[in-house]
C-alpha cells in the first residue's frame, strides 16, 4: 500500500482558507474598525468569509485530482 500524500497546493489554500476565516470572524466582531475603514465595514466580514470559500474550494480540486489519480492506479 503506498502512502498517501497531502498536495502542496491543498495544504497552502486550505491554510489560506483558515486565516481568512479567522480574519472574517474577527471583521463581524468589529475588531478591525480601527485598522482601516474598508474593514470597518459590515461587508467586510462577508468579503473575507467569501474569499475563504473559495480558497477551500481551491485547495480541493488537487486533492480530489490526487485522490483519482490513486484510485485508477497512477
């Protein structure tokens, strides 16, 4: 059985993706309101979560591709 691997690529989104979150959860609990008015804005903290979404969904598809490309034996 070979060992599994973790692509580059998923392990950089997906902790893109965890920084992003905790920065938009700290944007909805207005800890950013003093560092700059764009991030004092309600919809900053949904700019941010958003972008996290995207980087997880980023940080999957080279898991998923790794994930397949096991399976037919490559």
């Amino acid at each position: 059985m070979k060992p599994h691997h973790w692509p580059w690529s998923f392990l950089f989104f997906s902790a893109l993706g965890v920084i992003t979150t905790i920065a938009g959860i700290a944007a909805f609990a207005g800890l950013f309101k003093g560092v700059h008015p764009l991030l004092g804005d309600d919809l900053a903290g949904w700019g941010l979560i958003t972008s996290a979404i995207a980087f997880f969904l980023s940080g999957a598809f080279p898991l998923v591709l790794r994930r397949l490309a096991e399976q037919e034996g490559a």
